[in-house]
C-alpha cells in the first residue's frame, strides 16, 4: 500500500497528491464514524435482547442463560450478512415444534421489537455518524440493497461516504473553478 502511494507521488503533481491525501483522510474519517454506527446499532441490539431475554426467564419462560444467548444474538448481528433473526427465528421455530409455542410467540416478539427500533434508529445513527442527513443514508441503504441484496445495506452508506467526500470538494471550491 506504501509502495503504491510512492509511486503515485513520483509519477504525479503535487498538488494532485495534496488532493488525494485531503480525500483519503476525510474517507477514512467518513468509514471510522460509519463502524462507530454499526458498534452502536449491535450494542443497541444485544441491550434489547438481553433486556427482553431477561423479562422473559423471570416471567416463567424456559430460557436458560439469557446473557450467554444475548451475547451470541449480538455477535451475529454484527456479522455482515447474518442478523438477530438468525438465530431467533430458528430458535422459536424449534420452541413452538417442541410444544412450548408461548415461547416461540415471545421470541418472535422479541425480534419485531429489535428490528422496529433498529429500523427507526438506524438512519439517524448512521448519518449523524458520517454527517449525511438520515433520508440519504435511507436512501444508499436502500439502493445498495436493491443492487446487491443485504451486503448493499452496509455497501451503499459507505459509497455514499466515497461520493461525498469526493464530490464536496468540488462543490465548495466551485465546479468550473475546478475544471478549468
């Protein structure tokens, strides 16, 4: 990586390579808030699945170690592809199979809560994060997942943060200005 910065800085101007350095950390920037975000979003999933996991044994459900299973749901969530409904979904389907179809409701239950709230705090989170307003983050989370299915909901925010970050520059110094 050194190696191809080096090269670009013998073969290029230096006011290109000023640019480019202007951009790489602004994007780096950019990318560090937009993980920061999707830490926030896990952490906000696994406090609402131990929470109702929590209520549910003390109400007389059949869940043993909550916290272990808490954990377990947030580490998937934070796998890319993989979600909570991974691992809760299957997990009420063999509840309600297995006769106890009140815990398998719960669980379920308990997944529509954590997608409700992520659904409505993760916009804000993320754009406030990379400074993009929420109905642009919407909408790249949106197209991303349309073009490439649900990679493209971590995908489409960060080329949204390249673009900006790209595009901003020429905006505030003035298309033409730049051009010519």
């Amino acid at each position: 990586r050194i190696y191809i910065l080096d090269l670009m800085e013998h073969h290029m101007p230096s006011k290109w390579m000023q640019k480019i350095a202007i951009h790489i950390k602004e994007i780096s920037k950019s990318l560090g808030g937009y993980l920061k975000a999707e830490a926030t979003l896990i952490l906000v999933s696994f406090l609402i699945s131990v929470i109702g996991l929590y209520v549910l044994h003390f109400i007389g459900f059949n869940i043993k170690y909550p916290l272990l299973i808490a954990i377990f749901i947030g580490f998937v969530d934070a796998l890319p592809i993989l979600g909570s409904g991974t691992v809760m979904i299957p997990w009420a389907v063999a509840a309600a199979l297995n006769g106890d179809l009140n815990l398998g409701l719960a669980i379920i239950g308990l997944l529509i809560l954590m997608s409700v709230v992520r659904q409505f705090i993760e916009p804000r989170i993320v754009s406030k994060q990379i400074g993009i307003h929420p109905f642009f983050t919407l909408i790249a989370m949106y197209t991303g997942f349309k073009f490439i299915g649900i990679m493209g909901l971590i995908l489409g925010p960060i080329i949204l943060i390249i673009l900006k970050n790209i595009f901003s520059n020429l905006i505030d110094n003035g298309i033409i200005k730049t051009i010519v």
